[in-house]
C-alpha cells in the first residue's frame, strides 16, 4: 500500500544543513494501523509530511497504492493527494465556516452537486457522532468535536490513507480514548490505512498493529506492536516501552526503599514478563515447589496488547545458586522473559 524507499530529506538554512530523514524504508500494508513513534526532533513529523509530498524529499521514492508520488505531474498529484486524507494537532478549522461547510468544503472544489454534497456531508457527521453540530462553529466545540470535524472532512473524498500527524497531543486523556476508539472504527468500517505520528506509546499501545520508532532521522526499530512491547531490542524503544509499563517510576522506587530490596547471599532481584497465555499461569507457586526457592513479588501488572495480555513482574528470589539458576532456566524454557536487575555475586553468567 504504502512503499517509503530510502527517503532523505535535506533543510539547508543560512548556517547549516540539517538532515531531518537519513534513508528512511518503511512498508506500510493495506488496511493496517501503523504508529511512527519518537521523541521530538526524531524526524516523524517530516517523514508523514513526505507521504503526501506535503514535503518533498531530496531523494527516495514513496510509493502509494502503487503510484510513485515522486514522478506525478502536478495535476496527478493533486488527484492522487485527494486519497490521502489528513488530519492535525490543532484541527485547522476554517473558523468563520460552521461544522457542515468545513466538512463539506473537500468536496465544493470537486463538482459535486449540492445534494450529492448534503447527503454525504449528514453521513460523515454520524459516522464521526456529530450529526447534531452541522450549524455549529468551531469556537462552540470542544477539542474533541473540532478533532472529530477534522477527520470528517479528511473522509469527505473517500481517501484510501489517513495521516494523523500528533492528532491526539492537544486532546486530555479521555477525549483521547474516545478519538482512536473513533479512528479504529473507522479502520474497520472503512478498511481505512491510516499512519499515526505520535510521541505517546499509549496511542500506539491503543490501536496501532505495527509500528516503527525513529531517531535522529532514522528507523532504529519496526515490528508488529506485541513484539516491540514485549521484546524491545533497542536503547530508546526500551524507553519508550518503560513509560507504559511505569518501568522507572518502580526502579526509582525500588532505589529509595532498600529495605525493601536490599540483597543478601543467595538473593537476586529479576523483572519477568509473561505473554498470551502464560499471564495465567501460576509459575511463581511451581517454581517455589519445585525447585525451593523463596520468590516474593514486589510489583506487578498486565497490559492488553494487540487483544494479547503482557504481564510483568519485578520478583526477589531466595534460595541456593543451583536453585535460582534451575528456576530462571525454567523460566525461559516456557516463554517467559527474565531479566536480572541485582544481584548477590551468585548467579551464572546466563543471567548476570
């Protein structure tokens, strides 16, 4: 659907040049969500913008729905660009334009008859929940209705991609909710693409299938959504991940209560994390069992990725080195992640 080919885009200032994309390659499948995640600076805002040319890339190819954007002719472009819909941190509503005529304005420009525009401009504020604010003007709603209008009028051409650039970052934590359990919907529905540009992992976490992290202007990671969560292989996707599951709120904690956490000989204190199915296994009681070691559980929570339950658990195990040992080996022989976050000088090299 999406095809993004080495893209470089170049920003040459007075003092310097500023390389915002470093050969970016991204795919991105019919009908998916797909996130684009990174702090600010990373290059992700720059990159949607190229999908649609709204940017041009010094180089590369960006290719949707088979069509290389790259090598149109204005007026392709100006065709194709009415299939990419887009929506904005801060809506761009026309204010001096109520709800119906800022949702209907796309299609004014198109020569579509008047009724033709009424009829459709009705089913696009029910399928967003505002058929009652088509007289309404902007200043009158909230952020979450002007967002709504927004994404209404993006559908107004019937596109076949949607480009969220930081659509929920002006939005408080529940009217976020309501808008990408609109955007999902409309996934569905529609069997919409749409490419989210977001600095929050619980956005991704929502609703996103697959997604890429970027850094200084590159994709330092890509994947399918469950696999980041539960297998983050690089340093910022790490972090990121972290803020979801509030990883260094519990380390800082753990560092201020060393009552708490403070090793002896034969103690070692491990973050495991369960995936599908494992989540309701009770591996902690086996382990105690079977291998007699004692293991109390000072954190813990689960996360639903992907319609899939992440659980983690940060866990002080007690018992001989050949015990701990056994059990963590036991541990990763059945899927689940285990990473040793202290120790006392007592564990094997597999696990320091």
């Amino acid at each position: 659907m999406i095809w993004i080919k080495n893209v470089k885009k170049v920003f040459n200032t007075k003092s310097n040049k500023v390389e915002a994309l470093k050969g970016v390659n991204l795919h991105i499948k019919q009908g998916q969500i797909y996130g684009i995640i990174g702090y600010s600076g990373a290059g992700k805002s720059t990159l949607i913008r190229c999908i649609n040319l709204l940017e041009t890339p010094t180089s590369g190819e960006i290719v949707v729905n088979n069509k290389n954007l790259m090598e149109l002719s204005p007026r392709e472009l100006r065709k194709s660009r009415e299939k990419i819909g887009m929506i904005f941190q801060h809506f761009n509503l026309m204010k001096n334009r109520n709800v119906f005529h800022n949702v209907a304005y796309p299609l004014k420009s198109n020569g579509v008859s008047k009724e033709d525009i009424y009829e459709k401009v009705l089913k696009l504020l029910s399928l967003v929940g505002l058929s009652d604010k088509a007289s309404a003007y902007p200043s009158e709603l909230s952020g979450g209705q002007k967002q709504r209008v927004a994404i209404a009028r993006a559908l107004a051409n019937d596109p076949q991609v949607l480009l969220c650039d930081e659509a929920t970052s002006a939005l408080d934590p529940q009217t976020t909710k309501s808008i990408l359990k609109l955007l999902k919907d409309i996934n569905e529905k529609l069997n919409l693409t749409i490419v989210i540009i977001t600095h929050q992992m619980e956005v991704v976490k929502e609703i996103c299938h697959s997604a890429a992290v970027m850094e200084g202007g590159t994709i330092v990671e890509q994947g399918d959504v469950l696999e980041i969560f539960s297998n983050p292989k690089e340093k910022i996707t790490k972090d990121i991940v972290s803020t979801v599951f509030n990883y260094d709120k519990i380390y800082e904690f753990l560092k201020e209560k060393e009552f708490i956490t403070r090793l002896l000989e034969g103690e070692i204190l491990a973050k495991i994390s369960f995936l599908g199915a494992n989540t309701g296994e009770a591996f902690i009681s086996k382990l105690s069992r079977k291998f007699s070691v004692d293991a109390s559980i000072l954190f813990g929570n689960v996360e639903i990725i992907q319609n899939t339950p992440l659980g983690n658990l940060i866990v002080k195990f007690k018992g001989s080195k050949e015990s701990i040992d056994k059990s963590l080996r036991y541990l990763t022989g059945n899927n689940i992640s285990v990473e040793v976050i202290d120790h006392a000088s007592m564990v094997s090299e597999l696990f320091a």
